[in-house]
C-alpha cells in the first residue's frame, strides 16, 4: 500500500514519523509552500493543495492525506470537509485531513473536553477553537507558543518545552478528559506516553493522529505500541 501525503512545505518531505510508526507502509509526499503560520502564509498554499493530490493520484497512491492541520482549518471547519470532499471526487481515492484526523482520535479515545497546545497565534487558535467546537468537543485553555515562521521555530521546540506548554494548558483546565497537541511542526512522537503518565489523560497530536487516520484509509488498524493510548 501506498499513501500520498499533501504536506505544507515547500518540498514534499515525508516526516520520519511515518517510518518509526508504520514501517511497513509506503509514504510519498508533495509539498505546497506555506509561507508562515498565519492566514496569508495559508494563502500562498491553500490553491496548490489539490493539484499536489492530483500529481500523487497520477503516482498510483492507494490513499491521501492532506497535511498540516492548520492549513486545512484556517477557513474554517467546512472548508476542511469540502476540501476533501474536492480530493475525493477528483481522485476517487479515500481521503482525510490532519485536522479531521484530530477530531477522529478524540473521538477514538473518548475526549469531550479537551485542554489544547499549539505553535499558533491567537487568531489561528480561535479557528481551532472553531473546529473542535463545531465537532461538538468543548474546549478549555488554549496555551500556545506564539509562533508565525513555518518549519524553524516549532521544529526547534524541546520536548521539554512542549510538555511544559501543555502542563500549562491542563492546569488551566482541570475538567479536562483529553490533551490536543496541534502543529505538525511540534515533535510530538515521543511524548504521548510520558504526558499521558503525567497528567492521566488521552493525548492526540497532529502528525501521530495523521498516519494513524492515513492507513485507516486503507484498512490497517493503526495500531501500534509505544506511542499512547489512541494507538494501542
């Protein structure tokens, strides 16, 4: 199996996520250009997106993902739905997002109101916000790093730092059944276990929920051990 993945950069690059997780899965990429974290940086890609789908289906991939979960929330949650909607028609393969992959981790382990990380500014937070309310999820604080500049500064966060952000964001909302790490960027892999150890809740996070929700598409489980509890 094959699965294409629509990926924010501008060199479709496949994150070393995907071969950690799913070895055995074959992952092609296409890139589209975001030039910043915010919505004019979002401008430069969002036209580029199904192209970059089309060339992968012309490649023979079994399924696409479309990365970078802000890009496809920025204008909001139904323009996510009719984006893929668009590279379902278009390719007649199955299809997801990063952000709906987001919201079907919630929903796998059970989340309804969450405590949120993120690189973003505030104005990329609130369509966040907009999304997983309009997914029927409550949301609590939202901490985040402020960043603007894509691919630098989130890929240089310390695993320490991110588990700090989201302590913060938990403290702050005590009632919380569920933790959202959102950012592609954000190196998350590795800290489900020990902020689900921390704090004792779900975690889902945006590059880890994107492969797991990918070989769904093609009928894999998406289980794998050693990365939290939406995987195992």
């Amino acid at each position: 199996m094959k699965i294409g993945l629509v990926t924010p950069g501008a060199i479709g690059a496949v994150t070393p996520d995907a071969a950690a997780m799913y070895p055995e899965m074959t992952f092609v990429a296409k890139g589209t250009g975001v030039g910043s974290l915010t919505p004019a940086g979002y401008d430069q890609a969002v036209d580029k997106i199904v192209p970059a789908a089309d060339a992968l289906a012309a490649e023979g991939v079994d399924a696409i993902s479309l990365f970078g979960t802000s890009l496809t929330f920025y204008r909001g949650p139904k323009f996510n739905e009719e984006l893929q909607d668009e590279v379902r028609a278009r390719t007649g393969l199955p299809v997801s997002s990063m952000s709906t992959a987001i919201v079907e981790g919630l929903r796998a382990v059970g989340s309804r109101r969450v405590a949120v990380a993120t690189a973003y500014i505030d104005i990329v937070n609130d369509r966040l916000r907009e999304l997983l309310e309009f997914h029927g999820f409550e949301v609590g604080a939202i901490e985040s790093f402020g960043i603007t500049d894509f691919g630098g500064s989130s890929g240089r966060k310390t695993g320490e730092e991110i588990m700090e952000l989201v302590g913060r964001a938990c403290e702050k909302t005590p009632e919380a059944d569920g933790i959202v790490i959102s950012c592609g960027g954000l190196k998350t892999l590795e800290l489900a276990r020990p902020l689900e150890a921390r704090h004792g809740l779900p975690v889902v996070s945006s590059t880890p929920a994107a492969l797991w929700s990918a070989v769904r598409l093609v009928g894999q489980t998406g289980r794998v051990d050693g990365y939290g509890q939406l995987f195992e």
